[in-house]
C-alpha cells in the first residue's frame, strides 16, 4: 500500500525533494518577514529555492557561494549606485567592474555569476531605504533555512543501501565480463567482451564518484555517523573495484591482441574462470552473513589461485614458440586482481579514495 502511494506521488511529480524545495521557500517567507521589517521578502525564497540541492554538501556550496555573491555584488552595485543614472553605460560599465573583480580574485564561477545579478538589482534599487542590507540579510535566510531542511529530511532510502547496491551490481557486472572472456568461442566474442569492459570502467567510474559525493555530504550533519562509516567503507570497496575494471580491460584488450596475432588465447581460459571464482567469492563476503568464514574462503581462493599460476604460466610458455609480451600482461592484470580482491595495499587505497575526494572539492563546474 504504501509502494503504491510512492509511486503515485513520483508519477505525479511529488517527490521528496519537491517537498524540500517548496517547504524552504515558504519557511523562509516565513523567517524572513518575521526577522527583517521588509513585509515581502522575496530573495529569501529565491535563495532558498536555488539552494536546495539534492545532498547536504551541495546545498551548503550553493549557500555559500550564493551568500559571498550577493556580498559583493551589493559592496560594488552600491558603491556606484550614487554616482550613476540607470542606463546602458553604466550597466556595462559597473557589471563589468563586479565580473573583473571576481575573475581577479579567482572566484567561483557561481560566485561571479551572482555578482554580476546583486550588481545590476542594486544599481537599480539601491536607493531605496534598507535594500542593500535586507537583500544580505535575505539571502542569509534563505540559505540557511535550506541547508537545516535538507540535514534535517534526509532521503527514506538508506545511502548506504543503495551504495551495498551499486558494489554489488558493480561486482556483477565485473564476474560478467570474466565469464564472457574465458567462454568466448571466436574473436568477435573477444572484441563484444572489450566493449563491455570498457563501459564497465565507465559505469563503475560514475558509480564511485556518486558514492564519494554522498558521502562527502554526511560532513555537514551531527546525525547518521554510523551511516557514513558504512559509506566509507563501501568507498573504499569501489575504489578497488575500480582498479579491477581497468584490469579486466587489459586482460580483454591483451586477448583481442593475440587472437588478430592467431595465437591460441583460449589456453587462459581456466585461470580466467579462476579469477572470477575468486570474484565471486570476494561479492559474498561484501553480501554474506558469517564475514570471518567468508574471508577465510575468499583467502583460501586467492591463495590456491596463485599457487596455480605459475602451472598456467609455464604450460602457456611453452606452448608458444617465441616471448609473448601479451601472455605476461594478462598475467600480471590477473595478479593485480587478485591483489585488489585481497586488499594487499588498503593504505594505498585510501590515499587514492581521499585525493579523488580532494579532486571533489576543487572541481564543481556546475554554473545554474
């Protein structure tokens, strides 16, 4: 009953984050007129509107981005406003002004874009009495009353239910392309198997960057901490996933390769098939109950796995008349797989999980 009524709301457009959006803008009418003595105080709403984002930290980069645009636009607008007549001249010339100050001080492009508007409304309407001072004060409102609401309404979904999700359809989606390699029948077999690798990569790339987004935004909340250690950890698990696509990539390119070379390559079939078993084993250790007899399994596997490679290795080896560079290439991918499956270099993961999330921070390109 009540999936039938979430459904009908989201067919009809009523979802959560509607909600957050129009209870914001109303609050902040609200706050705002209660606070200031402006009896309509529009920017409230519109800051509250343009602030509401989908994550914690997104609204509170929007919030402040917009709160220092609207600073200094409202510091140059009126700085001028006293001395020029509203017209095209001085539009050009003050907006100009406004624009070049936050290209020289390296801004935020939302920044800069909200200079360039508080710049032009107080060239207009900076003589009225209280404007500049109530269109800050606004703005602060409305930014903050966005910011609690969305600490506050959190999604019903559990994040970090749907990051379990995404590693595991993730770990399928990898064990897939595996299984299609060491099954292939004829080259065009190896070269469907590379094309799937490589949206692999893609996808799996997309999945880790909204993983680390949402876990980016627990930051900004004193509540769901348990929540975000389990975000962490599952960061940390796409990181490794991630290297293993890139694997299975090589591996698929590699065999491509030696097939257009008419090498025998179905030779790697079994130790593929292997390493996937290991896969396998890894996924039910992420999805299982009895965590400690599910990573003894997983480290029996690999172990056993390793063992077996210098079998495959030699008996391939000798099977060609001449070194093979592609033969010792998908041997170490495979290896590098098995070092990820087992977490061999946990510190070297985190490293990489945290200069991404930098890379996080810096790179916000969206302009709206």
């Amino acid at each position: 009953m009540v999936y039938d009524v979430n459904h009908i709301l989201r067919r009809l457009g009523i979802t959560l984050e509607v909600f957050k959006i129009a209870l914001a803008a109303g609050l902040s009418w609200f706050v705002a007129s209660s606070v200031t003595e402006n009896p309509y105080p529009i920017f409230a709403p519109l800051a509250a509107i343009l602030t509401t984002q989908v994550t914690i930290a997104d609204s509170v980069e929007k919030g402040v981005y917009r709160i220092l645009g609207v600073i200094v636009g409202v510091t140059i607008g009126g700085s001028f406003s006293s001395f020029f007549i509203v017209n095209a001249w001085s539009i050009f010339c003050i907006i100009g002004l406004g624009i070049a100050v936050g290209r020289v001080f390296h801004l935020h492009p939302q920044i800069i874009s909200q200079i360039g508007v508080s710049t032009l409304l107080v060239l207009e309407y900076g003589h009225s009495q209280g404007y500049m001072i109530g269109r800050i004060e606004e703005t602060i409102i409305g930014a903050m009353v966005a910011v609690f609401l969305n600490i506050i309404l959190s999604p019903a979904e559990s994040s970090s239910f749907l990051a379990k999700k995404a590693v595991m359809q993730s770990i399928l989606c990898l064990t897939s392309n595996l299984e299609r390699l060491w099954k292939a029948e004829t080259k065009e077999d190896l070269a469907a198997g590379l094309y799937e690798a490589r949206n692999a990569v893609q996808q799996i790339r997309k999945e880790h960057f909204m993983i680390i987004q949402v876990t980016q935004s627990f930051r900004y909340t004193p509540f769901r901490r348990q929540e975000r250690d389990k975000m962490v950890d599952f960061s940390f698990v796409m990181n490794r996933l991630e290297h293993i696509s890139l694997q299975v990539r090589g591996i698929s390119r590699s065999l491509l390769d030696l097939a257009e070379l008419d090498i025998e390559w179905k030779q790697f079939q079994q130790v593929v098939h292997d390493v996937q078993l290991c896969l396998t084993v890894f996924a039910r250790t992420i999805d299982g109950e009895n965590k400690a007899l599910l990573n003894d399994a997983l480290l029996m596997a690999v172990r056993e796995t390793r063992v077996n490679f210098s079998g495959y290795f030699l008996s391939i080896q000798n099977a060609t008349q001449f070194p093979i560079p592609e033969i010792g290439a998908i041997f170490s991918d495979l290896g590098r797989i098995l070092d990820e499956i087992e977490d061999k270099f946990p510190d070297l993961n985190k490293k990489d999980v945290l200069f991404r999330n930098q890379l996080l921070k810096i790179g916000g390109n969206d302009t709206t």
